[in-house]
C-alpha cells in the first residue's frame, strides 16, 4: 500500500514539475496553435537598413526553412525571402 502511494505521489509530483517549466510551456503553446490554426501574432518585414516593408497581423502559424519564411493569412500563402522577419505573439 505504501508503495503504491509513494509512485502515486512521485507521478503527481514529476506531473507538477515538468508542468512549471518554460520548455513544457512552449510545447503546449505549440500544441494548441497546432489543434486551434495558429497564434493570433505580428509579423513584421524589415530590409536591411531597417524599413518596414510589409506588416501581417491576424490568427496563423509560422514556418521556416533555409531561404524562407511563410504562412498562410487571409486564403493567400505568403513567402518571405530575404529582409529581416520578426514575428510577434499577440
């Protein structure tokens, strides 16, 4: 009996601890943009000297490769090359 209640206690205790984590955090924030189509967020595209060029703002995910960032906002598919993107969780 008291084992059982020492591996319940330990379980609840290890599921409280991961839970305060920032990387538990970011993987359930991640989660839900999957299940619920994206953060509502900013994306700002700057050049190099530090003009915006462009500002997104609405409910969609981000994604990167090599060369590229791009998302889908409004139906359209945007694709960003080059410049500086910063994007911003609302």
């Amino acid at each position: 009996m008291r084992k059982k209640i020492f591996v319940g206690v330990t379980i609840v205790g290890i599921i409280f601890g991961i839970g305060g984590c920032q990387s538990w955090e970011r993987s359930m924030k991640s989660l839900s943009s999957d299940i619920s189509g994206g953060l509502d967020r900013t994306v700002t595209v700057y050049d190099y000297n530090g003009q915006v060029i462009r500002q997104y703002a609405g409910k969609f995910d981000v994604s990167e490769s090599e060369n590229e960032v791009y998302f889908d906002i409004d139906g359209k598919r945007v694709i960003i090359h080059g410049g500086i993107v910063i994007n911003e969780e609302n």
